[in-house]
DNA sequence: GCCGTCCGTTCAGTATGCTGGACGGGAAGG
DNA sequence: CCTTCCCGTCCAGCATACTGAACGGACGGC
C-alpha cells in the first residue's frame, strides 16, 4: 500500500527523464507534506540516485515541486495546473452554477467526477449547508464500483466496454461491508441503474452516509463519462427528500448535458 | 500575452526534458481546453520538433497530458497531483471547516492565498451564499498588488524582502481604474495595511467588489506567507457588516495561526 | 569521543536520448 | 482533380544527459 513498488513501465520511454519525473511526481503526491529525499525516491522507484537528483532539481526550478531542506514535496505550481485543467472543462464551471441554483440540491453536497478506467476522479465539489465530513475533495480518486458517480458512470458503457475494464478485475476493495463483494454483485447493480436511471450508493463508502448519481456525457473528446451525485447522510434520506433531490438531479444532468457550445 | 515568447532559461538543467516538459505544460495551460500540436508548441518554445513530440508522448503515458486527436491538452493526472498538493496543507483543510462556522463570512466568499514573488496563488475558497461571479478559482493566479490578499501578504513582509520583490517591477497592471498606479502608491497602501491591520481591495480588482484581507502565517516550510480574505459586493459593504466580517476575518486568522501540530 | 551508517552532492566516461532532415498523409486552394 | 502547404511521424548520427562510484558531512549508537 505504502510503496509504489518497483518501477512499472519505465518501458522504453522516448523521454524516459519525463516518465521518471511523472513517476517521482506520484510518490510525493502520496508522501503529502512530508519530504522525500533522493535516496528514498531511488529506492522506492529502483533507480539510479544521481539520476533522480537531476529530476528532482529540474523540478523544483519548474515550481512544480519544493526544496524543503534537503528534500523535496509537491509544489505549487501543481496546483496551478490543475486549476488550468479544471477550468479548461467548461462542465466544471456550468457544474458550479448549476449546483447553486438546484432548489433542493444546493443545500446538500453535490459532486461532479469523470470515469477513468475503473476508478472516479472527482472535479467539483458543491458544498451545500449541511456538514457532511467526506474527505474525498478535489482531484481525488475513488474506486467506482462504491460510489455513486462511479456507478453511474459504468452502467452508462456499452457491454463490451465494461467488460473490457472488468476484466482484470476479482476483488472488490470494500470500505464497508454494504460494499458490493463480487463482479457479479457489481453487474446486477448495474443492470438496475440502467433500469432505474440513476445509481445509489447505500452506505457503500461511508456508513451512514448516502449518495445519488446520474451519468452525465462528457464533451471533452477522448475523456470518459462522467457523472454527478449528491450525498447526505442517510438519517436525512426520507423518501420525500430523495424525490426531490433526484429531480434535481436531473435537473443538472439536462443542463450539463445541453451540447451549447461557444464558438 | 498569448505568447509565451522564447524559452526563458531552458538554461543548461540537468534533466532538460524534464525542463522542456513544465514548460510544455505551461503553454498547454494557456491553450486551455484547446489541442496544441507539435508544431506549434515547437513554434511557441523555439525547441526541436521531434523532441516536443517525444516528450509529448511520455507526458501522455503518464496522464499527465492527453491526446486529443493529434494535439495534445492538460490531462486529468494534473488534476490529481493538485488535488494532492491542496491536500498536503493542512491550513486548506482547517480553512474550510473555519470558514464554514463564521457567523457572518460564511454567507460571503471567502478565500486562502498564498503569495509567491508578486503574484498570489488561490489554494482554497468558500462560497457563501452571496452570489459574486468572481472566476478566480483555485489554482487562479493574480497580481498582488491589486488584490486583499496580496496586499496583506504583502505588508507582511520585511521591508527588505519587499524591497527585493519590488526591485524589477515599474508598471502595475490595472484590472480597473481603482487599481494602484504607480509602486509608491502601493507602498503608501501598504504601511496603511500594517497600520491598520488589513488590507481593503476597493473595487481595484473588479468595479463593484471589495474586498478584506489578513495575512496568515505559513505553517510550510519554504513557502511565503498566505492570506485570507472575504469578497462582497461594495453595495453591500456596510459599516456594520464590514464590522463583523472583520471579527470574522480575524477568527480565521486566529485558527489557521494557530500551530497546533499532529504528531 | 569514536565509529558506523546514511544521506546528498560531485564528477568523468559512456551509453543513450536528442536532433534535423526526410517521408507520408490530410486539408485547403486553384 | 491536381497542387501546395503544413502537419505529425520516423530514422540514423552525434552530442549529451545518465550512470555508478567516490567524497564530505550529519546524525545516532556502542
């Protein structure tokens, strides 16, 4: 869990020095705050020292990591990348509006994420009034076979597709027991979202808390769908307060759907 | 403006791709959503074609960019490592929980910054219930001489640090008429910050929006001093409601002060 | 206080990634 | 339809970025 273990794929590379950065770039993205120096860098990604110290320093001119004493940590210029990526997906920027003015949903905390493989990173956030601790903020990946978004986001691929990102996949990693255990477990939630239109995460990532989501398409070429969800804990989940969160659910899906396009 | 004209310092690094990589990403950040080929990143940087094109490649492998078509945009990897970056401070968690409870900033847009040269860094904000379309989202850089929190971050400063920031800067960019013009306006604003204990943006950002900001300490190592502020319309600046969000401003300053360290 | 260990940095030789030119495909214009 | 231009990709030779070992310093333990 804690290593990286070995260095996958530092496969013949054509720029192998920019593999290795995005590599070093990953264990400090793990590491948080706390520096790693070039000696746990070279162990941890089973290369050369000198050559990591190269990187590391290229880096750190770029501002895309800093120097804390002798060791190096995720720098700010990565953030600012990021902020760039996310405002060049005008989905994000219409998600913020549209999520205001949700008559029922603003008040919650609503989530955009897009489909990547078998995992969902999350691109937006609106918190609404009421307090739900969830840690996952921007930028953060989550399996999708517990989340609301995540599930959503599956049962929107055509068969062969979902087959195809099942495939490598036998266990399920479960944060709680209300997790589903098996593939099959998964399929047949599937096949009821498709039926139902939208997916229900029931305690699956956190307990006691719920979570609605509608698949939304994604306009960004060669980006997967993605999908939004708003989550509340499950005390607060009456029939008649899911009734209009999924009206406005839907509500931010036509909107975020609507092909408009600026020139 | 467009351009990012020549390669400023692609100066004898010791890791050139990796150096030639950050500046490839910069160009694509401006590009936002819109694909960059080879050649015209080639153009923009007065690099190698072939070696762009390389290095495009290993950045795409990594996530870190994507392939649309044959161009090439910010990928959702940068997204993450940002995320990771926000993360990795933990005065952005503690900001978000303390700006939800003040009494009155909570219905207010509230920020984090950080500064950094003479530039700010957004790394956090809160969104009240105010609407203030304010694009400044995280990751967003701006001037510090026109904005609450670089002003405040700013003033913070010794007078010889400031004086070496200040050294190559003659011409102030003026978002709005409000603006400073001249560096001896800025540091006249500036004493009257430290003076008073924080620092107004008074529509110099954009016409009809104020703004308060109080400087935080940075609890990281190697970074400059951040900033909080809280943004309204000017039609809405009271006095008394000016009052108690600077009570409130000061309580987050307080909180986020605060060195309580986890072991 | 001494020594063993580990770290980050330096340096010269060499394998290797970078370069510039050539190739094939696509779109726009005549 | 043919031409022209421009783009992205491929390839071999050369310069150069990478490597591995050695160095000096900092800690911690025997």
């Amino acid at each position: 869990m804690t290593d990286t273990t070995i260095d996958r794929a530092d496969a013949d590379s054509l720029a192998p020095a920019v593999t290795r950065a995005a590599l070093i770039l990953d264990v400090m993205a793990e590491s948080g705050a706390e520096p790693v120096g070039p000696s746990e860098l070279a162990r941890r990604l089973g290369l050369p020292k000198s050559s990591i110290a190269n990187i590391c320093g290229a880096l750190a001119d770029a501002g895309l990591v800093r120097r804390i004493g002798t060791g190096f940590a995720l720098g700010r210029r990565i953030a600012e990348l990021g902020g760039a990526y996310l405002a060049s997906i005008d989905q994000v920027q219409e998600f913020y509006d549209l999520a205001r003015r949700l008559p029922a949903g603003s008040e919650e905390t609503v989530q955009l994420a897009i489909l990547d493989g078998v995992e969902v990173t999350y691109l937006a956030r609106h918190d609404g009034r009421q307090p739900v601790r969830l840690s996952s903020g921007i930028g953060r990946r989550l399996p999708a076979f517990s989340t609301a978004t995540g599930k959503a986001a599956l049962a929107s691929l055509p068969t062969d597709e979902l087959d195809r990102r099942l495939e490598g996949v036998t266990r399920l990693p479960q944060a709680t027991p209300h997790a589903h255990a098996s593939v099959d477990d998964l399929r047949r939630d599937l096949a009821r979202i498709r039926d139902r239109g939208y997916a229900i995460d029931d305690e699956e990532t956190m307990e006691g808390v719920v979570c609605y989501g509608v698949m939304i398409p994604s306009r960004q070429p060669g980006e997967g769908p993605c999908a939004a969800s708003i989550t509340l804990l499950k005390v607060r989940a009456t029939d008649a307060r899911v009734s209009v969160l999924l009206d406005d659910l839907e509500q931010l899906r036509a909107g975020l759907s609507d092909p408009l396009r600026r020139s």
